[in-house]
C-alpha cells in the first residue's frame, strides 16, 4: 500500500512542472485536491527547496533544485535515444516542439520533448504528460498501426475506463473510420474536442524494423499560425514520417550494438 501523502505531493509536484506558474485555484482544479492539503504542500515543498512562491506573478513554480530529481537516470529507452537528436534538429529548423511518446497500459506517455528548445512552444512542459490513445495525435498514431489482438485487447480495456477521452472506445463503427483514415494517412491529429483547443499536435507511428509500431512522434503548433489543418499537415507529416523512418534504421544500429 502507497503512502499517500507522497503520492499527494509527487502528483502536485508534477502539476508544477506543467506550467510556469500555478496558483492554489489553478492546482486545485486540476488535482482536485483540498485548498488546505495544497497549502500544507506548498510549504513543505517550498522548505525543502523545490518549489518558489513568487509574489510578483502570484503563483507557485519549480525550483532549479528538481532537475537533481534525475540525476540518478542515465538511460532512457532506446527509441527515445535513437529519437533524441531527429527531435531536436527539427525544432531548430522549424521551430515549434517535437515530443516522443511511448505506450503505458491504456495510453501515451511523452518521454522526450523539444519545447525547452522551442520559443514558440504552446506548452510549458510536456514530459511525462499522459495522453489519450483516442483523442491525441500521438495515441491515435500509435494505436492505428497496432496488430488487431493488441488493438482489441487495448479498446477493451479502454471500455471499461470512465475517461470522457474514451468515449469512442464504445463506438465500434466511428472508431474503425477513425483509426482506418489514420492508416490511410500515415498519421493522425489531436481530436478538436479536447484541451488544448488553440494548438493540435500531428503524429505518426515510429515502427521497428519488424513492422510492430513502437511510438510515436509528433510536433505541435498553434493553429493561428496555418489556414487550415490540412495545410500544417500538408507541410510537416511528410517530415515527421521521414525522421520517423530515420528514427527506426537508426534504433535498429543502436539494438545492434548493445547485442554484441
């Protein structure tokens, strides 16, 4: 059995790393925690030095001391190794952030993001975010290119979850258009009926040299910036599918490498 004070405070500590600045209401909307649990936190965090209460911008934000929270990490998966560089050159040549995410159970996780390389990045961080399979460009990538018992193991699971993120999971006919129009396409997009509504991220499958999908990639943008869906699409699937290809050979070396 978890301690779940712990839990308590890791989960608003990773609150805090999602955006710059965060006030008692803003954490107490999304982790739906008491008003006075939060405060009690704060001030633990803040006297262990991990999190700042700056007055002038009236909220909470992370100390440069959570950065040692990973120092002891020295080796991600070998898809976001193989990833990491492909990742960042795109940033630098087009600008908007780029993340890697990898499947956890009933969805995405991101485990490697460009937006501090970004100054043009809709979000303030987005590693270790969890996303939908059905509604984001990185799950509906993913889980389009899945064989068909993953892919029914996987919606069965997802029948059974309360997330409203999950509702096309109950529509068999929607969700075969759906997915088989991602296929088609050779990525997917972020649903428009979910959070953030002034971006959408585009992903594509990253698939191993065997042909089963391993992640996925996507870069994010703000809408304003395009006439259309289509025309973002239009410029940068044909980029993420390239490193994606890329992404793969050179996963393959690295899985080589370590064998011998």
């Amino acid at each position: 059995m978890g301690i779940r004070a712990i839990e308590r405070a890791m989960n608003v500590l990773q609150e805090l790393n999602l955006h710059p600045i965060n006030t008692i209401a803003q954490l107490h909307a999304r982790t739906k925690l008491p008003k006075p649990t939060l405060v009690r936190i704060l001030r633990t965090l803040e006297e262990a030095g991990y999190v700042e209460n700056d007055t002038r911008q009236g909220g909470y934000q992370v100390s440069a001391l959570v950065t040692s929270l990973s120092s002891g990490f020295h080796k991600g998966p070998l898809v976001v190794e193989a990833g990491r560089a492909w990742a960042i050159a795109m940033t630098r040549k087009h600008k908007w952030p780029i993340a890697i995410a990898l499947p956890d159970y009933d969805g995405m996780v991101v485990r490697f993001s460009t937006v501090p390389d970004s100054f043009i990045s809709p979000f303030h961080s987005t590693v270790n975010k969890r996303l939908c399979l059905l509604t984001r460009g990185l799950g509906l990538a993913y889980l389009a290119f899945l064989d068909k018992d993953e892919f029914d193991l996987i919606i069965d699971v997802l029948k059974r979850s309360d997330d409203p993120e999950n509702a096309l999971s109950h529509h068999p006919a929607e969700l075969k258009r759906v997915v088989s129009k991602v296929h088609r396409d050779g990525y997917a997009t972020r649903s428009s009926l979910v959070e953030p509504k002034n971006s959408n991220t585009i992903g594509v499958p990253i698939i191993g040299q065997g042909g089963r999908v391993l992640a996925s990639i996507g870069l994010t943008y703000f809408k304003s910036a395009f006439g259309s869906e289509r025309e973002a699409c239009e410029r940068y699937a044909p980029i993420l599918q390239s490193a994606a290809s890329a992404i793969s050979e050179d996963l393959d070396r690295l899985s080589n490498s370590f064998a011998t």
